[in-house]
C-alpha cells in the first residue's frame, strides 16, 4: 500500500464534503457555470475536483466504474480507503469516472427507468480545459449559457430521452462544471 | 458544537440525501425517493426539509425559517434553533440577508436572488395521491404522463363552484413534462415558482421523496382555456403596513365579528411598517 493511498483526504469531512456539495450543487442547477472545488489531494490521475466530488457523493452505496488511464492500482486504493465504495462494469454503475474517451460507448451506462429515471448514472469526465464553448439552454438557464464539451453530439441525444438520461459532471483541476439530461445543447 | 456532527445529520445520510438532490435537479419536478431518517421532532413538523437543509448547510450560510411567512411561530423558531445549535450557522429574520430559507406553505414577498436556495417542507409530494391512493398507480401515470384526472379534478371544482375553487397546493406542470405539488403554498404564490433565480428544493420526510426546480425552471399552473389560473388574494391591504400586493392572513380581534387583514409574511410587513408605511389597523 502506497503512503498516499492513507493522505490527501478532507481533514474536516463535514464542513468541507459541505462546501464541495454546494459546489457541486451550483453546477448541476445552473449548467455551464464553472464553480471553485477543493479539500481533496487524490493521487494521480485522479485530479483534486474529481476526488473532492467522489469523497462527497460516494460511499459503500455507490458502485463506481473506473474507465480507461483511471482504472488503476492507485485510484482503486485511494476511492476503497476513503469511500468503501466497490468497483464494477459501466452497465452497474451509479457513478462512472474518466477521461472522455475512455468511458465511450454512453449507450452501455444505466439510463433510469420511465418509473425511476433517477436510477441512472452520474459521469464524472476529467476535462484538460473548462471554458466557454457550446451555446446551452434550459432549465438552470437564464437565456443561454456556454460550456466548453468534450463533443456535441452525443450531449444533443442525451436530452431527447428526458426524462431517462445521463447526468454529467466536468472536472478539470480544482474547478468543475455540470451538465443535466435536461439541458438542451447545439 | 462537538456533541453532534455538523448540521446534525451523520456523513453518510447525508451523502445520500445530497445524492437525491442532485438527482432532483436534473429532472426537475421529478419525486425522488430518499431513505428519511428519524428526526428529533415528529413527522409532519418538517422533517423532509429539515433533512434537505442540513444536507445543503456550510459553516458560511445565513438561515431564515419562516411558517406560513411568519418568523416568529413555533415551528419557525424551533428549527432556526436546531440549525444554531447543530450547525452553527447564523441566523436572520431579513429575507434578503439569508442564503439558505427554509420555508412552510409560502415564498418570500421579497423576489428571492441568485446564491439563494429556498427549500420547502412538503407533506404529501405526490399531486396524484387524493385522486389515486396506490403509489404503484400514480408512478405509473407520471411515467406514462397520464395526467387527465387531475384535469379532471379541476373540470369538477368548475362545475360544482363555478371556478377552479383550489386555492393551495394548486398543481403545477414543470417544463412541460412532470405535474408537481409545489407544496400546500397558497395559488397567491405560484406565479414565483417558475423563473425564480433561487434554487428550490423540496424535502417530503413521511413521505420519503425529495424534488427540485433548477432556477429560471419553467413551471406553469394548470387550468382550462375559458378559466385561466388566476393568483387570488383577500381583496384589501394589508391593516399594519397598508401593502396592496402581498399575501394576506385574516385575523379575527374581537367577539363581535371584528377582523383585520395582515401580511403572512412578517418580514415583508416589518419592513414595510420601518420604512414608514401605515395602514389602517396600525397602533
């Protein structure tokens, strides 16, 4: 066992898992606004957004898919120290955590069902950059918002099954951005 | 504060509430199921939105309680409490000054801005359940979008009353998709709910459900062509501060039938009476 595996924790987990929900929270009720995240120091290639959300969404009730570069020995260590949470395939995953790439093809991951679209996957895409780019409307949006996407496609289907869906989140450094099923894209 | 953990609640319940919010505002109007936990006050005293506050509370916020618009009732009083004692956080009556209102039955007079989260206690989430009793039934029909019979429901205020005769809990359809019961506020507040720059956040503990509407959300109050939604309100200004345009309790102050009319929502009053408002019931 690596001695980082046992570091790079929140030291205070109340106050500071508080602090990143609302973060969190903000992207994901207004998309395309990139929001300051911090308190955690994950090993790499884990980057310090992507473990601050994992330490406040995830414990031993969240199965999470690690994809491509992520699924590895020092990632897997750190997440099983510091969440509990166990590590399956895309199809079962509550959370699903990589580079943009790596976690294609989207139609693999759960969607909900028409009686429990919440049942779906959250995933949460390690970005190089977050910045203005693809034009956004609806709901969280006052007219129109921007966001810089790893594509466009794909975030265009993904609102024509709404309620059904997936929901992202974009981490880059120490800052992170959301995008809802129900945000439309073009 | 070192008997309890912040904001009461324990880590990992409030990950999963925190999970079921998230969840909420990517599908807006959408009931969530949650695992309520006990709370140390009975149902039916906000134990779904004490949950969802203690869940969405930093260090750094400033909490407003309010019943029925009031700050000063018991429930008011006793959760602004809890919150100062089990989170430390500040607390205010000023609707402007809070960043986390916690809410009973009404929205602030007071056009709530963006860094706010208002967050509602809800007793029965579910806008179906008084017309189907069978939770397998009404999650079928909003998964289907089978809305008729609440259609239905308001068609038969009209031929009995004359008018669509609810008048709280008025149901709402959020962006063209989910019926949604915004909580028993009075129809007086509807109009706020869509395109609001706040968060709105729904707690319902018996129930176990949380929802949300995303700001600028659009949510529009069902009715008929020849009989739109119409915000109805006691038709006289308000006896302490003489307001026109707020939500109104009708008080009765004597054994002869005597009453006077009064803001619900005690800050708005106040404020108003501060600035050197008067109306005619005013000492």
């Amino acid at each position: 066992m690596q001695a980082n595996t046992l570091s790079g924790g929140f030291a205070d987990p109340a106050t500071q898992s508080a602090h990143a929900f609302r973060s969190v929270m903000e992207a994901m009720a207004r998309p395309g606004t990139i929001q300051d995240i911090e308190g955690a120091a994950p090993p790499a290639p884990l980057s310090p957004a992507m473990g601050a959300v994992l330490l406040t969404l995830c414990d031993t009730e969240t199965p999470i898919y690690l994809a491509g570069d992520m699924d590895c020995e020092a990632a897997r260590a750190w997440l099983a120290f510091h969440t509990g949470a166990h590590f399956v395939g895309p199809a079962h995953c509550m959370f699903a955590v990589g580079k943009w790439d790596a976690l294609a093809p989207l139609a693999v991951y759960p969607i909900g069902t028409s009686e429990y679209p919440d049942r779906s996957t959250t995933l949460i895409v390690e970005c190089s950059e977050l910045a203005a780019g693809a034009t956004l409307t609806g709901p969280g949006i006052k007219d129109q918002a921007t966001l810089s996407l790893p594509e466009v496609e794909a975030f265009q289907v993904n609102p024509t099954l709404f309620p059904l869906g997936l929901d992202f989140i974009f981490t880059c450094g120490e800052r992170l951005a959301a995008l809802p099923r129900s945000t439309k894209v073009s | 504060m070192t008997e309890y953990n912040f904001a009461y609640l324990d880590e990992q319940t409030k990950r999963m509430i925190r999970r079921a919010i998230l969840k909420g505002l990517a599908i807006p109007g959408y009931q969530v199921p949650f695992a309520s936990r006990e709370m140390p006050m009975p149902y039916g005293w906000g134990t779904g939105g004490v949950q969802v506050s203690a869940a969405v509370l930093t260090p750094k916020d400033t909490f407003k309680v309010i019943d029925q618009g009031a700050d000063d009732t018991t429930n008011a009083v006793s959760i602004r409490t809890f919150f100062q004692r089990t989170a430390g956080v500040a607390t205010t009556t000023a609707t402007s000054d809070a960043t986390v209102i916690q809410t009973r039955h009404r929205i602030p007079e007071e056009p709530l801005h963006e860094g706010q989260i208002l967050v509602y206690q809800v007793p029965i989430p579910e806008p179906l359940r008084f017309l189907e009793p069978r939770e397998s039934e009404t999650r079928k029909m909003h998964s289907l979008e089978e809305y008729g019979l609440m259609h239905v429901k308001l068609y038969e205020d009209i031929s009995r009353h004359g008018h669509i005769a609810t008048s709280y809990a008025y149901p709402v359809k959020v962006e063209g998709r989910y019926v949604t019961d915004p909580s028993p506020i009075p129809k007086f507040d509807n109009p706020k709910l869509g395109d609001m720059a706040a968060i709105q956040l729904f707690g319902a503990g018996r129930e176990q459900r949380i929802y949300a509407l995303p700001p600028y959300t659009q949510v529009v109050s069902l009715d008929f062509q020849d009989h739109p939604f119409e915000a109805s309100k006691a038709d006289h200004p308000c006896g302490m501060c003489g307001a026109t345009d707020s939500y109104l309790d009708e008080l009765i102050i004597d054994d002869a039938g005597g009453r006077m009319f009064v803001c619900s929502d005690t800050d708005y009053c106040e404020a108003r009476q501060a600035a050197g408002h008067k109306g005619k019931d005013a000492a």
